[in-house]
C-alpha cells in the first residue's frame, strides 16, 4: 500500500512538469488570441475613424445629399455591424438608403446591399417587426433586378426563405395554426421549386442542395401549423360537441311514475376521430416530403461525387437532422393522442 502510494507520488511529481508546461502553452495560446483580438478590434475602430473623417471632408466638399457619400456610408455600417456597434450601423445605413432613394428613386438596385445590412443590423437588435420591412423590401428590389435563373436570385430566394422559415417558428407575423400562416410557407416553396429547377438547367450543385434542404424545412414548419389546434378545428367539418335529449322515469308526488326529459351537451365521438385522422395524415405528409428530399440529396451526392468530398461534413449534418426529424414524424404518426411537437 505504501509503496503504491510512492508510485503514485512520484508519477505526479514526473507528470507535474509535463503539465505546467501544457498549462504554460495554453495560457501563451490565450495570451497570443487576446492579443490577436485585440488588434483586430484596434484595427476594425481605426477604420472607422478613418471612414468618419472621410465622410465629413467629403460632405464638407460635396454636400450633404451628394449620392458618393452613400458608398462611404456602407463602409462604415459594415465595420461598426463588425464592431456590434449595431444602433450605430442602422443610423449610417439608414442615411445611405435616404440618400440613394433621394438621387436615384425607390427602385435603384444600389439600395440592395444597403438594406441587407439593414435587415442585419436589425437582427442583432432583435427588432423583428425592422427586419420584416426590410427585408421583404429588399427581396421586392432583388425580383425587379435579379433575372428568376440567376445565381444571384437564388440567394436572395434563400435569404428570404430562411426569414420566413424564422419569422414562423417565432410567430413574427401572427398567431400560429393560420391559413395566412400555411399560404406564406406554400408561396415559399413554390419559389424554392422555381429556384431548384434553375439550378439544376444551369448545374450549380450547391444552391441546388441548400434550396432542397430548405424546402424541406418549410415542409417541417408547414407541418407545425397544420398540426396546431386552431388550424385543425377549422380543417374538421364534424361539430365539437352534440345536443342530445336524455329521458328518464322518475316517481311522481301521487306515488306513480312520470317520464322526464331534458336537453345535454357531451363530446362527439366523430369530431376527435377526424381530429387525430387529420393530425395523422398531415405528419405523413411531412415524413413523406422528407423523405422523398432525403432521397433527392443524396441523389445529387452520387451524380457530383466532387460536391460530396468537398462538402461532406455539411451535407451528412443536412441528411442528419433530416432523417432524425422524419423519424420523430413516424413516432408521432403512431399515436392516438399527440403532445406538443
């Protein structure tokens, strides 16, 4: 017992070396990523500094509605959106799309990066109803410039796609299990099938994977409304209860016996069955959407064994959360009476 508990003494005292050392080189490692940070956040307020001032000479020399100042403007809304100064980036870039609208009219494609960062800005200030505006009105400039086969459409498909996707699970625009609620998520896929056919007539395998994905997402959240309890007594024709006449024979004062009748109001049997068929049939719906996307990507990963070696780790995470969702769908399929999904 003793000589074991030498042992171990000695091992720690050989070990204690080792690990101060290993403790030494991490506290460097931190040291030398603070000093890294701190330099980079230097360098983000000097360029700051630097596009202020640039920003008053030119003003100085050109007035304060001369449309070159915008450009100035967008630069100093990204660094300070880097800098999380986010108030402050809203107020320049909100400057710089009066200043556009005011040289070039409601409909100049320069608005568009402006009101991206916009919708950025408002994002990281958690001010939802901001972000709704702009970027539904950033996504009306991107369908009036952006031809419907381009690139550059598909992105700004995604990017709304993924704010309606994000707007529902948070109940932005409303109260869930809505018919308004189910038709935005159906526009959003029509898009997105419009996108997909696009991108695969032009063969650009990622957009392709991200649009599918996508669509299959809004399929999930598509399912979430149409499972909620509003959204499914309005889809249930039987009524929720019945009025039904009860009789019974009960005695009378002379000692006979007299009949009594009077109105009830109970649960109808056919208004839950149709409620847990109609659940039922719409979580189908979901896991079969999902599956026949699961089937579509990896399709796509043996026609572009390329794409599959570049991008395996975000792919096998897609087909993943995917296959783990449908999964979910069929236990919930299989249950007479549903809890929260």
């Amino acid at each position: 017992m003793v000589l074991s508990l030498v042992r171990m003494l000695m091992l720690t005292l050989m070990l204690s070396p080792a690990i101060a050392q290993q403790d030494n080189d991490q506290t460097s490692g931190d040291a030398a990523l603070d000093e890294a940070d701190a330099a980079a956040l230097q360098l983000l307020r000097d360029t700051a500094d630097s596009l202020k001032a640039q920003l008053v000479a030119l003003t100085e020399q050109v007035g304060s509605f001369d449309v070159s100042l915008a450009e100035i403007q967008l630069d100093l809304g990204r660094v300070y959106l880097q800098l999380e100064e986010f108030e402050s980036a809203s107020d320049i870039l909100t400057q710089a799309l009066q200043l556009l609208r005011i040289n070039g009219g409601l409909y100049d494609a320069r608005q568009i990066r402006v009101l991206e960062q916009l919708v950025d800005a408002y994002k990281f200030k958690s001010e939802w109803d901001e972000v709704d505006d702009y970027q539904h009105l950033v996504f009306s400039l991107q369908r009036r410039h952006y031809k419907e086969d381009s690139p550059e459409f598909a992105d700004a498909a995604l990017a709304m796609g993924e704010w309606q996707l994000m707007a529902s699970r948070a109940n932005v625009s409303g109260r869930p299990g809505t018919f308004q609620a189910v038709q935005t998520l159906e526009d959003t896929k029509e898009m997105y099938a419009a996108a997909i056919v696009h991108a695969q007539s032009r063969s650009d395998v990622s957009r392709e994977w991200q649009l599918t994905y996508a669509s299959a997402l809004i399929d999930v959240e598509m399912a979430r409304h149409l499972l909620d309890p509003g959204m499914s007594e309005m889809m249930i024709t039987a009524p929720r209860y019945l009025t039904q006449t009860v009789c019974r024979t009960v005695a009378d004062a002379s000692g006979g016996a007299q009949r009594v009748c009077w109105q009830e109001t109970v649960n109808n049997p056919d208004y839950y069955y149709q409620a847990n068929n109609q659940r039922r049939n719409q979580l189908e719906r979901a896991r079969l959407n999902l599956q026949r996307a699961e089937q579509e990507l990896n399709d796509l990963l043996v026609a572009n064994p390329a794409f599959a070696i570049e991008q395996s780790v975000l792919t096998q995470a897609n087909l993943k959360s995917l296959s783990d969702v449908s999964d979910e769908l069929m236990r919930h399929s299989r249950r007479t009476s549903f809890g929260m999904w």
